[in-house]
C-alpha cells in the first residue's frame, strides 16, 4: 500500500509580517504631497511577489504539488512539489504546464505516484512524464484542448475535459473522455455546452460529473450527474442527481465509503451536501456562509475528508476565509493566522492551503489536523515587504441603490512621510474581475505599492459579488454597468464623507469586467478624476458578438438576451457615448487577448482622442487575458503612476520610463 506523505523538514520560514512592529511617532515623519512618498515597495518589488500559485493537488502516497506562475520566466507555469529539502521543480524550462479550455483553464495535470500528466501551454496536447524522465506526448496536438485532468485509478486511465476546435468555424465542443496509456482517446460523455469534474467512485463503479448549457455561467446553473460505469469503461443510465437551470453545483467529491457529496446553492448559500441512498440530499452544515467560489477554472476545491472521514472544509462569510471540521458532532474552526483561502487538499490527517492573511502573501500551508499546527510550505514571491509600510484592510459595509455593499479600505501606510497639513489622501476604487468574482484579504504588493505612496485605496465587493450568497450575485442581473458603478461610487462617497479622502481626487481602476466598470463610471457620472482600463470592455456588443464560447451568453444575463436587447448594449457601452466623458484615461492591453480583443481598447482610444481628453494606450505582444511577465507587470504599475501623477500634478519619488499622454 503506498505511505502516507509526510511533511518535509526543515519547513521554510514563516512569510508572516508581524503587525506589532513600531510605527515612528509623528514627528519622525517628513511630510510630503501624497502621491510623492519614496517606498521600497516598487513596481520591481511587486513583479518579485508576483509569483502566482494554483492548482494545488495532494495526490495519495505522493507529496502536495502546484503550480508556479513565474513572471520572471515569461509567464511560465511551473510543476512544483514539497521535498524534505524544500519546492522542487517537476516540469523542465521548455515546458509550461497550462490549459486553455474555455480560455481560462485549470487542472492542467494530475499525478499518479511516479506518473505526471500535463497539458503543456505551447501546443495544448498532455504529456506523460515518469520520475526525471523527458516528458512524451500523450495526445494529438489541435484542434483538442485537455483540462480537469484526472486520474482513473480503477482502469489506469485519464479521465478530462476535452475541447474540440475543428468544428469550422463553429463553437468548440466539449466533451468526456477517457486516454489510456496509448494516447487512443474514447468519448464518455457528450451533447451539452459544458462540462466539469469527472470523478470516478472510490470502487470505480460509478462516474460523477457536472454539466451546463447556454446562457447559464456554472455559478447560475450546473446539473450533476451520476452513471454507472461498465465492463468496457462506458458510463451507463446517467441521470441528474442534482441541480439544474436555477441552482448551481460545486466540486462534487466522493467520502472514503463512496457516499457522494457536493456543494448547492439551493438555499442561497453554497453549502455541502451529502447525497442518500434515497436520492435525498442532506445539508451536512446548514450555514449562511459559503462554502464554494464560482467555477471560472477547472479543479477548484474548497473541502475533502480526513482519515475519519469527517469534512474538512473553507467558507467565506463577510469577505474572510476559515478553515472548519465537520462531523456527526457538529462543526469546529481551525485556528489559522490566515483568512484568505484560495483552494484546499486534504489527506489522512492533513489538510494543505493556498492561503494568506493581510500581513502574508499567499503560500503553500500545510495543516496537521490533530493539532491544528500549520507549516509553510512554500509562498508566491518576495515575502520582504517590511512590515511597517503595510496597509491593513478595514472591512466596512455602505448603503447603496436600495441595500447595501461591501468593501475593504486600505489607509496610506508609509512608516517615513506624512501628508501635508490639512491634506487628505487621493483615493484609488479597485475593482475585481469577474464581474462574478470577489476580492479578499491577502497582503497584496500590487495594493501595497499604492498605499505606501500616500493613496487610499479601496477594493470593493459590489453587488453581483460571491460570498455573500446567490441572491447578492443574482442583483448584477440585468443591471451590469449600473448597480457595479453604484457601489464603487458609493463606496468612495462614504469614505469621502467620513473624512477618510479628498473628494476632488478620486482615481478608479479595473481589469476585464472591472476595465468595463472603470470605463462605465467614468463615461456616465461625473465623480472620479481618471481612471486606468487594464483589458476594458468598451462595447458590450462587440463582446457579446466575438468573445469566446465560455463566456458567449454571459452578458445576455448581466445586460440582456442577444441580440433582442441591442439597444440597451448601446445604452450601456461607453464607446457609444464617448461625448459624455470627460477625464483621462489610461488603457492597457495584450494583443493575444482573445476574451477581449484589443479592438475594444482601440476604439476607445480613437474616440477618446479624437474628442481632444487626455489618453494613453499601452499595447504589449505576447500577452493575453491577464498579464504574466514580468516586463510587462513593471511597466504597466509605473506607466498608471506616471500617469497619476500628470493628472493630479504630482511627481512620483520613483525613476519612471515617461508615458505617451496624448493631448495632455
């Protein structure tokens, strides 16, 4: 039988900043114009914490793996695992481990002992690697994408999401398949839009997997599904277990015993569920609390079982993250210094995290379940941000339209400066993506970068937001560009009222879905000062017409069905009211977008330039949907601050590249 992991040891240090550490009295401190204050948090400091981790995994009798991603390497994702020594690297230069199904990915690889499956970024085809061996192709190369690979004990084969681009023109189709070891791949499953999360039973006898269609987004509606699986490796009599058009199913997994669990949002909540043998599903911890996150990738999870077979498991409940056991007891937290947790693995009486706190970037933690005592592991980067320049999050809740929103507040935080007398802070609004998404907690030192030069800066969880239950996602429907901008707005209005910032330096700043509520609130209200677009959409009918499968009917329900609701796409598109903006704009975009293609940029670029305002449009090649090198990551952060600065009027302490402003 394979041995259970054991952690490594010596275990690296902590990257945790202590929050006692002294600030020098008033006095010590130069006052200076924000805006200008020298920090050691530079653009170069934030690319060497830009080390993005994923993907993490604990296969049985193997030690926990992730994924790197290393700015510094230009982008590449890099196959990780613990050793006794410290991360050890398991996928050579040449390759980068990357899926790109429904553009997004996610669960590029799986592992069995020695055998490591992978979908390399380059070609898109999965490679098998044993041991230190080079790794071989596996499968053909396009027009096939591979994701949510996964690994089918009972016949030694791969199961996965397969994506099929030959279709001439027509959407990709998806479908289950299984691989054996000869690269023949054998279609299981298929006939929906999407698919997700195939997962064999313990015994192997049956298949588990999740499933969607147009215009539902898996957080609207999934159906999960379960089948007998035949002699042949064929899944037999499917039928939806759970879920449908109006609830969404989370991270189906099976217990030791073979008794299926998943996550629904039923009762408003995402919480865990135990499937009966009577069909019955049973709310294990009924919570107001959510217990899972909206399916942008594949292989997400947030809870498994421990050698007792109790649950271990995460949830958010006002924007902050815990770690819980769940049993015939009851439920019990774990004390963790961490209150941001991105995904979990559990095996035997251990538990591992990508998890941060507001003082630690996010890291690999492992968690010993009989103590509760935790290790790091391994952490995404730079952990040297010195303790007294960091700003911590203060959560507030404000009023807005006919509820409320959420938000954390990061104050200027800069151990040496002050503002000048009588002066308060500019604000930035940051917008998380998604829109269908949520910010968190962890130490950012993206954030930090702003708020240790004198910026306020607030990163808002809007309404349409996740963590705060179905019915708080479902009030962005129909109102995308709207009730977003509201809250942003309304957000910088009760920190402008309490006396937090200057109202007449408002700066507000977004990428993707949050690059279209920049360019939303700067083009129909008159509130922010400028505003910095990274990947922005400018015309959502441009969106609704080109954007890729995944996200093809996902605006009919943030806006309206397309194209019956063309006229309100118009209303609602800032490149078709260009004459109603009035204040520089900095754009940002990679020339591989696929998800918004750089014409949405260049339109609005073109017409802001042509109306005479203020505008600058920085192009990068090589880069798509989020940016990954590191080159690019140092410039866009300097280029905004340069960019701030000529419109407040400032000179920022750093050495910058100066920045094409047109009609400045």
């Amino acid at each position: 039988m394979a041995q259970e992991y054991q952690s490594p040891i010596p275990i690296p240090p902590s990257n945790s900043l202590s929050i006692n550490d002294p600030i020098p009295f008033m006095s010590d401190r130069k006052q200076a114009p924000c805006g200008t204050w020298a920090s050691p948090i530079n653009a170069a400091a934030v690319v060497e914490a830009g080390v993005s981790l994923s993907s993490l995994t604990a296969p049985t009798g193997s030690p926990p793996c992730w994924l790197e991603r290393r700015p510094k390497a230009g982008g590449r994702s890099v196959l990780v695992e613990a050793t006794a020594s410290g991360p050890r690297d398991l996928t050579g230069e040449r390759v980068s481990v990357r899926s790109r199904v429904n553009e997004y990915g996610g669960a590029p690889y799986c592992r069995n002992g020695e055998v490591i499956w992978f979908c390399n970024d380059a070609d898109q085809r999965i490679y098998r690697q044993v041991g230190d061996d080079a790794p071989g192709a596996l499968t053909g190369a396009l027009p096939h994408r591979y994701a949510d690979l996964t690994y089918d004990a009972a016949r030694d084969r791969l199961l996965a999401v397969r994506e099929d681009h030959g279709g001439n023109g027509h959407e990709p189709a998806l479908t289950l398949v299984a691989i054996d070891h000869a690269g023949v791949v054998t279609t299981l499953v298929g006939g929906a839009d999407f698919y997700s999360n195939p997962l064999p039973s313990p015994d192997g006898r049956q298949l588990a997997w999740l499933s969607w269609n147009h215009p539902n987004m898996p957080w609207d509606g999934t159906g999960l599904w379960l089948a007998e699986i035949d002699d042949a490796g064929h899944p037999r009599n499917a039928r939806r277990i759970a879920g449908g058009p109006d609830e969404s199913v989370f991270q189906p997994a099976w217990s030791p015993t073979g008794v299926l669990h998943f996550v629904s949002d039923r009762n408003n909540w995402w919480n865990i569920h135990r499937l009966e043998d009577d069909g019955e599903a049973i709310n294990v911890c009924p919570m107001e609390a959510e217990f899972g996150r909206p399916q942008w990738v594949f292989g997400m999870s947030t809870y498994g079982f421990d050698a007792r077979g109790a649950i271990v498991a995460c949830y958010t409940r006002a924007g902050r993250w815990r770690l819980t056991r769940i049993d015939s007891a009851g439920r019990q937290d774990i004390d963790l210094p961490y209150d941001d947790i991105q995904e979990l693995r559990v095996a035997g009486d251990r538990a591992w995290l990508l998890a941060a706190s507001p003082t630690s970037i996010p890291g690999v933690v492992e968690v010993d379940l009989a103590d509760g005592g935790h290790r790091l592991l391994a952490h995404g980067g730079g952990a040297g941000m010195p303790s007294r320049h960091i700003s911590r999050p203060e959560a507030f809740t404000f009023a807005s339209g006919d509820g409320e929103a959420h938000a954390f507040y990061y104050p200027p935080t800069n151990p040496g400066f002050a503002p000048l007398d009588d002066e308060k802070p500019p604000l930035i609004v940051k917008i998380h993506g998604g829109p269908t998404a949520a910010t968190g907690t962890a130490l950012s030192a993206a954030i930090q970068f702003w708020t240790s030069r004198g910026f306020g800066l607030v990163d808002v969880n809007y309404r349409g937001s996740t963590g705060y239950g179905r019915d708080y996602r479902a009030l962005l429907h129909g109102q995308a560009g709207i009730v977003d901008v509201e809250d942003c707005i309304n957000a910088a209005r009760h920190l402008v009222d309490t006396g937090r910032v200057d109202a007449q330096r408002c700066l507000i700043r977004g990428s993707s879905a949050g690059g279209y509520t920049v360019l939303a609130a700067l083009t129909f209200h008159d509130f922010f000062r400028a505003g910095a677009s990274y990947y922005g959409i400018g015309d959502l009918a441009t969106l609704a017409r080109d954007t890729h499968k995944f996200e093809a009917r996902y605006v009919d329900r943030l806006v309206a069905p397309w194209p019956a609701g063309e006229a309100l796409y118009r209303e609602r598109s800032p490149i078709a009211h260009v004459d109603r903006l009035g204040v520089p704009v900095i754009f940002f975009q990679g020339l591989d977008d696929k998800i918004v293609p750089p014409n949405q940029a260049e339109d609005m670029v073109a017409a802001l330039d042509a109306k005479g305002l203020p505008v600058a449009y920085l192009t990068f090649a090589g880069e798509a949907h989020g940016f990954r090198r590191a080159e690019t990551l140092l410039r866009t952060l300097e280029a905004e601050l340069y960019f701030y600065g000529k419109v407040l009027g400032f000179t920022p302490a750093d050495a910058i590249e100066p920045v094409d402003i047109r009609n400045l």
